[in-house]
C-alpha cells in the first residue's frame, strides 16, 4: 500500500496548484469519508488515481472513475507520469463510434449553441424569441399538469418559426406532445424517461452532469448536447456537487468536445468571457437575463461578451 500512496502523493504533488483541486468536505458520522480500497481495482495505477481525486476534492463516485483513467493512461502510454492527466475518451471508456454510426444517437444539433436563457414560464420565453436568443429552455415547475401542458404548448408556439431553438426541461411527454425541439433532462431524470419514445418523436436531447462519473454515463445515451456545471456557486438549484470552477470546466470540455456543450450554473456578465474561452459552445445563463434592468439588452450585451 506504500507503493499506492507514493504515487497518488506524486499525482497530488503535480496537480495541487491547479485548478483541478477544490477543498475537500468535512467529514462527519453523517457524511463519512469515501471508501477507496484496492478490492475492485485492477492495479497500483487505478487505486493510485482513485485516492489522489480524493485528496484532490473529487466525491467519490468521480475519483473512481478517475482512478480507472489513470490506469488506462499509464497502460496505453507504457508507463506512469504523474504530470499528466487523463483527458481522452479512451482513458474514459466513452463511446468509441461516431454519431453517424451509433443506432441510439438522438439528432444532431448545432455544435454552437451559443447564448442559452434558461426562462421561468412561456412568457419569458416569447421575450427572448423576440430578443432572438440562440437557445432558450423553458423550466417551468409546477405540480398541475394543466399548467405544465399550458405553458409546453405556448412555449413551442412563441418559437415556432423563429431562429431560437427551445428546449422543455423535464417535462418530455409533454415535450413531445407539443412538438418542442428538443428536451432537457437531469441526472435524476435519467431512470424515469422513456428514451426510446423522445428518440422516435425526432426530440433533441440534453443531459446534464456534474463531474466526470456523470459524464461518462450521459455518454451511453449519446445524447444531442451536454451540459456542464455548475461551474460557480447558484441557488437557483441544489446541486449534487460543490461549483467546479473554470479549472476544472476547461478539463470536461477538453475531455467531451465532441459533443455540443452547455456551460451552466451562476454565470453572469463578468465571467461569461472565461467561461466561453473554455471550448463550450453554448454558455446557459439565468439571472443574467431575467433579473437585467433591459433584459433585451443584456441578451445582446452576454452575446457580445461571448465572441
């Protein structure tokens, strides 16, 4: 085990001014610490990864699948370089076929997505159709399902036959009822949607994640985007994971840029430039648009700032 430690330290040791690191949580009987053994690992290298992510700020599920990228770095490069960093889809296992000859792909949709307002009900989507945003989603929350088909239905007709592509968060029987381009759903969302039935009705499809574990399964759905974040701190949705800031942004966009990518969570005017640097396509932004004094204005200004 001496061994193993030894070179986690090394990766730690190269790593741990990047911005990779993020503070690590504070354990407690409550929350106790990740259980990083070598029972499942396949060698020095996995287990190695593994405990380094965890020194590093990773939570569990993202150190595993860190570890196993390490061991398939060190393997297909001949040897250990604790300079290094797993960054290609082989390292993660992803899907190795192309859109083209995956069965399962959903539609394509454009690789640029550009600015992306993530709107409260069908009204503010009709102003930002009007303020011809690229992207817009609607992310209605409701319990009543009248209201829910209600503000579906005026959403699709407040973008039909215009330049802004709308996606429906969540509600994807009612996405697919009404005709939407496309369909946003969560992780938790995953297990319950019938993916079958959104790829049949010809729906676009984006998956959020938040690290590296996540990432890896959105890509056995092959779905038409991804979305990464939150890349800062936002209270508009508890997230599963702390902000996971540019520097690791950078490394997820580098590790799946052959999706289109949505960069999301807590970005405003004053970060949206880093943000866009990072490789993204699209940046999603919510209250920098509906909480602007000309909210019309800001979309042109966030656009600006992205080029």
């Amino acid at each position: 085990m001496s061994f193993v430690r030894d070179l986690a330290e090394q990766i730690v040791a190269a790593h741990r001014n990047g911005d990779l690191c993020l503070p690590i949580p504070a354990y407690s009987l409550n929350l106790p610490p990740p259980m990083i053994d070598n029972e499942s690992a396949a060698d020095h290298y996995e287990l190695a990864g593994s405990l380094a992510a965890i020194e590093m700020g990773f939570i569990e599920s993202d150190a595993r699948v860190l570890g196993k990228a390490w061991s398939r770095m060190a393997q297909e490069d001949g040897g250990f370089n604790a300079l290094k960093w797993p960054n290609r889809p082989e390292h993660f296992d992803l899907l190795p076929w192309t859109r083209n000859m995956n069965p399962n792909a959903f539609p394509e949709c454009p690789t640029r997505l550009g600015l992306y307002g993530v709107m409260p009900d069908a009204d503010w989507i009709k102003r930002m159709v009007d303020a011809e945003l690229p992207t817009v989603q609607l992310r209605f929350k409701s319990e009543d399902k009248f209201k829910i088909r209600k503000q579906v239905r005026a959403a699709v007709a407040a973008a039909q036959d215009s330049k802004t592509l709308l996606f429906i968060n969540d509600y994807w029987e009612e996405a697919i009822d009404a005709g939407a381009y496309g369909v946003h759903l969560g992780q938790e969302d995953i297990a319950s949607a019938n993916f079958e039935e959104i790829r049949s009705a010809g729906l676009r499809l984006g998956l959020s994640t938040h690290g590296y574990a996540e990432m890896v399964h959105a890509d056995r759905f092959c779905p038409s985007y991804i979305a990464m974040g939150a890349v800062f701190p936002t209270n508009l949705k508890k997230m599963p994971t702390v902000p996971q800031g540019l520097g690791r942004l950078y490394y997820y966009a580098k590790l799946m840029s052959h999706y289109p990518l949505v960069a999301i969570g807590g970005i405003d005017q004053d970060s949206i430039r880093a943000v866009a640097k990072s490789g993204v396509g699209s940046v999603a932004v919510v209250r920098a648009i509906t909480q602007a004094r000309d909210p019309k204005a800001a979309v042109k200004h966030l656009q600006e700032l992205m080029q």
